[in-house]
C-alpha cells in the first residue's frame, strides 16, 4: 500500500516537472527506448562473469560483444538518418525494435562466441536507429528554451536501463542463465513496440505543433526563447556562408556531411560527446568485474552499490540539463558548453582516488558523485548539438555524429579489456589490470573538457546561423 502510495506520488511530480500528461507519454516513451538498449549493454557487462564462463572468453572478447555491436550501428547510422530526415519517424523506431529483439533472443540460443559475435552485429544495426529519430522528435517535440532539461529526463532511461541490465540482467544470468536474461529484454522490446505504436503521435517537422507545458498535443503557441533573445541583445550576427539557401532535402549525404562539419561548434560537441561515451562504455562493460573482484563483494551487496551509484548517475542527468538551462535564461549562452566541460572535470576527479581506494566505504561516495558529473554532462551537450544545426538537418547530422559515438563505444570495450589482459601480470581474473585501464582511459575525459571550454567561442554565431537557415 505505502509503496503504491509512493508510486502514484512519484507519477504526479514527473508528470507536473515534464509539463503535463501529453509531454510524461511522449517523454517516457522516448526513455524506454534508450532504456531497452542501455539496458542490454547492461546485461552484457552484468553477465560478463557466466559469458567468460560458459563460453570461454577472454577479457577482450567479452569487450568485442559490445565492440562489434556500436560498430555496426555506426554503419548503419548513415542510412538510418537519410531515412529520419524523410520518413515517418515513429514507424521506423518501431522496425528497428522488432529487429533488435529477434537478435536479442537469437543470441539468447548462442552455443560459442562465433554464435553470439554475429547476433550482436545485427542487434547494432537496429539500435542504429534511436539516435537519429531521438534527436529528431525531441527537437519537434520541445522547445530550445528547455531541450537541455527534457533532455535529461529522457536520459535518464538509458540510466535505469543501465541499472536494470546491471541488477535484473546480473541476477537473471546467476540464478537461471545469461540467455535467459537475453530472452527477457526480447520480450520488454516487443512490449515497447506496441506502446509506441499506441502512444507516441508522429511530430510535425520544424517544431509547428511541439508539446507545451500544460497543455494536449497541437495547442500551445511557441515559448519565449531566451537564446534567442540573448543572440539579439548581444547582436550577434550569423555567418552568412553558412546559411542555407537551397532546400535541405535535396542535399545528398556527403553535402551534409560537409556542411556539420564546417559548424565548428558541432565539430567540438562531436569529439567531446565520442570521448566521454568512450570513458562510459568501458565502464558499463567492466565495472560489475572490477567492483567484484576489487572488493570481493557479495551478489546482494554488489546489487546494492549499484542502485545506489545508479542513483547519483541518475540526480546527475536531470540535474546537468536543468542547470544549464537556467543558466541560459540568467543569459549565460554558453551554458550549455561549460556545464558538461567542468562535469568532466569532476568526474575524472573523483574516480581516481575511488579506483586507487581498497575501502569500500571510502569508493562508494566517490564513485556516486563520479557517475553523478558524468552523466550531467549528456543533457547540456545533446541540446547544443541540436541548437547548432538547422532542423531540416537533425536526422543526418545525429547519424554523422552517431558513427563517431559508435566508433568509440565500439573501440572502448576492447581497448579497456586489452589493456587489463596486458596489464593484470597474467592473472586474469585480477582487478589491477582493469584499474590501470580505467585510470589511463581518464585521460580522453579531461580533453573532452578542455575541448569543450574551447567551443564557447564559436557557440552564438552558430546558434545565430542555424536560427538564421530555419527562419529562410
């Protein structure tokens, strides 16, 4: 009764911080989707002790699942966004779903590692698809003056997902098997395909008919944007060689290629967003085997510290967009370039003295503040990118950006596992060669930071120009 109590208490105040009913469906839809994939690479890494087990695997193999997976939804990025930009959006999140989880639970029958490694490969091309039509629909969903919070809490279901991976998908492979924890989320994406088919209305393109606070799809006039109110007051001018003057749809995917890549803040936001998706991934594939055997934890006290880091991750991601959001309306423009530079920051410094400690007591606070800085770095960062490139863009220019993410969550997993292979002295089963490996792996985290600081100079105008081309 108290926790039904707690429950519907807890619906209300998201539903009321998101807006309104019409925005809570849209968002949590939204958020499963990120859920359900998170929460699979989250069950690779929780599971990660039986796949070494049951099929033999090395530290570097056991990274390639993840590997091979972001690589191949880095190559199919490219088409997913040419379809994003000229297709019924909603409708394509619901294919790729169907596809994921026939790979899901094919690679749930996998008997060896040459089984599985082809069953991942098609489940990243599928999970290709939510990047692109994610940042599509949440910039015609929202307004910029608040995409950085929304942001955040749609982030947040790749968190809970992540902790459901962790948890669930740790707990299923121990008491049962890993496959069947691979069947369960094959299950969960056919169960959300029928929810997006149900309550997630396709957008029109350009934010005409976006959902506002407080009120049903379709009703509400356009908010004041204090971005553009500041460009104004500041005066700052687009670039005029930059403002599009033919219609995006005609472009092919190399113009488009060419032209986010001539955005220089969108460069920076790409290159920082690839580093600390790197760091991210290489934790989620190896932070259950580093914790285990660094502390020798128990599965029920293990489960516990990772509700309790998942916790701080998750007050970090809906903190970080609601910060830089109300620091931009206090007309700090480049909020959302400096709040994910010093979230890097923190982070990295946190986590250093929490992977030299051999006190449990003394990690866990750090590792909680740790996850929570980086993860305020991802709301802040996606909401830039979208306040940078023309909306006709959106689609393309998230799967461009997509194939860099992907690259670097492909390469993470099986650099963090050679690294610990090379550096555990022999000893395979050792925490020291993952704790070496994380360390050296911080390094990209604090040149993301630094990258970012770099951006805010470039970061109005560009805003300016994208204006600028939406407006023609």
């Amino acid at each position: 009764m108290i926790m039904r109590w707690w429950g519907e208490a807890g619906k209300r105040w998201i539903i009321q911080a998101v807006g309104g009913p019409a925005r809570f469906r849209v968002i949590a839809v939204l958020a499963c989707v990120l859920a359900l994939d998170s929460a699979d690479k989250g069950t690779v890494g929780a599971a990660g002790p039986e796949l070494k087990r049951s099929l033999h695997l090395s530290n570097t193999e056991l990274g390639s699942l993840t590997a091979v997976s972001s690589a191949m939804g880095g190559l199919a990025a490219i088409p997913v966004g040419i379809l994003t930009d000229r297709v019924r959006r909603t409708g394509l999140l619901a294919v790729s779903i169907a596809v994921w989880s026939l790979a899901t639970v094919a690679g749930g029958f996998a008997g060896s590692y040459t089984w599985l490694l082809p069953a991942r490969l098609v489940l990243g091309a599928a999970t290709a698809t939510a990047g692109p039509t994610l940042a599509s629909l949440i910039g015609d969903y929202f307004p910029s003056a608040e995409r950085a919070r929304i942001y955040g809490f749609i982030l947040s279901g790749e968190l809970l997902g992540a902790g459901v991976g962790l948890l669930a998908g740790g707990n299923i492979a121990r008491l049962l098997t890993w496959r069947s924890a691979f069947w369960l989320l094959g299950l969960l994406g056919v169960a959300l395909i029928v929810v997006i088919r149900r309550e997630l209305p396709e957008p029109a393109r350009g934010g005409h008919r976006r959902l506002s606070s407080g009120v049903r799809e379709g009703q509400a006039a356009r908010p004041p944007d204090p971005a553009r109110s500041a460009l104004r007051d500041r005066q700052v001018a687009p670039e005029p060689a930059r403002v599009l003057r033919r219609d995006p749809a005609r472009m092919s995917i190399w113009e488009v290629t060419r032209y986010i890549f001539a955005i220089p803040t969108n460069v920076v936001l790409i290159i920082a967003s690839a580093m600390g998706y790197f760091f991210y991934a290489g934790l989620r594939t190896f932070s259950v085997v580093f914790v285990e055997r660094q502390y020798h934890l128990a599965q029920g006290t293990l489960s516990g510290l990772v509700v309790i880091v998942g916790a701080g991750a998750l007050a970090g991601t809906l903190a970080g967009g609601r910060i830089a959001d109300r620091l931009i309306r206090r007309g700090h423009l480049d909020a959302r370039l400096t709040v994910p530079a010093l979230a890097f920051l923190i982070s990295a410094g946190l986590f250093v003295p929490a992977l030299l400690t051999a006190s449990v007591a003394i990690a866990l606070p750090l590792f909680l503040l740790a996850a929570a800085a980086l993860a305020a770095s991802n709301p802040p960062v996606d909401a830039a990118r979208l306040d940078v490139v023309p909306f006709r863009l959106w689609g393309r220019a998230e799967s461009v950006r997509t194939v860099l993410r992907m690259a670097a969550e492909s390469v993470a997993p099986v650099t963090f596992g050679f690294l610990a292979d090379l550096l555990s002295a022999g000893r395979a089963f050792s925490a020291t060669g993952l704790r070496s490996a994380f360390l050296i792996t911080l390094v990209p985290l604090v040149a993301s930071a630094g990258i970012l600081l770099l951006g805010r100079r470039t970061y109005p105008r560009d805003v300016a120009t994208a204006q600028a081309s939406d407006e023609r």
